[in-house]
C-alpha cells in the first residue's frame, strides 16, 4: 500500500510499507540521523546497522511486524513500525530525520499504525524510551499518556483506539 499526501506545510510525502528492498534506505535514512537521533531510536550509541537488524528491520511480515516508511522526493525522512509482543499488544519505534522533526511526521506515522493494529487485532501500544527522548514524551502526552521509569527507561502503554482517531 501508497498513500500519497503532505504535511502541514504543504510538503508532498509518500509513505508506504518497508520490505526487504529497502535495506539501502535504511542505511541511507541512518546516515542522516544524528547520534542523538541514532541513541535515542536504539537506546545504546549505534553507528550503523548490522546485516542482521537490517534483515530484521526489512523482511517482515507486515501483520505482525508491520513497518511504513515516509520518503519525501524518494529520500527516507521517517520510520514507524510495531512488532506485536502478545497477542493483543505491540511495541511502537518512530524514527524521524532530525532536519523534519516536529512537523507532525511521528504523529501521521502513529495514526496510520493505530489503524494498522486495529485491523489485526493489536489492542494496546508500548513505548520504551530513553529519558532525554522529550519528543516521544510530548507525542504520547498527547494521547494523555506518561512513560514510568523502569531500569533506567521509560515505559508507556496506550489503547490503540484513541490514537488512531484522537487530537492532533
């Protein structure tokens, strides 16, 4: 699946699913991310992917790992994805270049796996997230959600309903 539309600012941008041809863009989308970026999405400093996270990253099985990518004039800009944890629950990972950051980007990526869960039963969301990651922290609080500390992590759940139909 394609869906073509744009952000608020008029930008054109197309997000479609990831598959295993995609490994190139990942390891370009990587190179664009700061270390900051790169920590906060991995949790650990992380240089680059290896062929094994990129094979895991790549070649899934869209109901249960589902992953959708966001490219705008065919250059990686952001990555959502879930990988479902129990039968009706899921861990979310949003990644976005730091240079389109806050333009609504992680928001349009959540929606879009929100109705994704919905349809293959996927109940409830869980986060876990770096204390400095404010972006993620301001994106959940949004949905009225806080993370709680857990061996120096932050873990966060929410319903998968709200957030697909919830505020902006």
């Amino acid at each position: 699946m394609v869906i073509e539309t744009e952000l608020s600012d008029g930008t054109p941008l197309l997000i479609r699913q990831i598959g295993p041809d995609d490994k190139r863009l990942l390891v370009a989308g990587m190179r664009r991310l700061s270390e900051r970026s790169r920590r906060q999405r991995f949790l650990t400093p992380t240089e680059q992917l290896s062929r094994a996270q990129l094979s895991y990253l790549t070649e899934i099985d869209q109901r249960d790992h589902q992953a959708w990518g966001a490219l705008i004039d065919g250059e990686p800009v952001a990555i959502g994805r879930f990988v479902r944890t129990h039968d009706d629950e899921a861990e979310v990972a949003l990644t976005v270049i730091d240079e389109w950051q806050k333009r609504g980007l992680g928001t349009m990526l959540l929606r879009l796996l929100a109705e994704e869960a919905e349809r293959v039963g996927i109940k409830r969301f869980t986060f876990v997230y770096l204390p400095e990651n404010v972006a993620i922290a301001q994106l959940l609080a949004k949905f009225g959600t806080v993370g709680r500390l857990e061996d120096g992590l932050l873990t966060a759940s929410l319903p998968v309903s709200p957030t697909g139909r919830g505020s902006t």
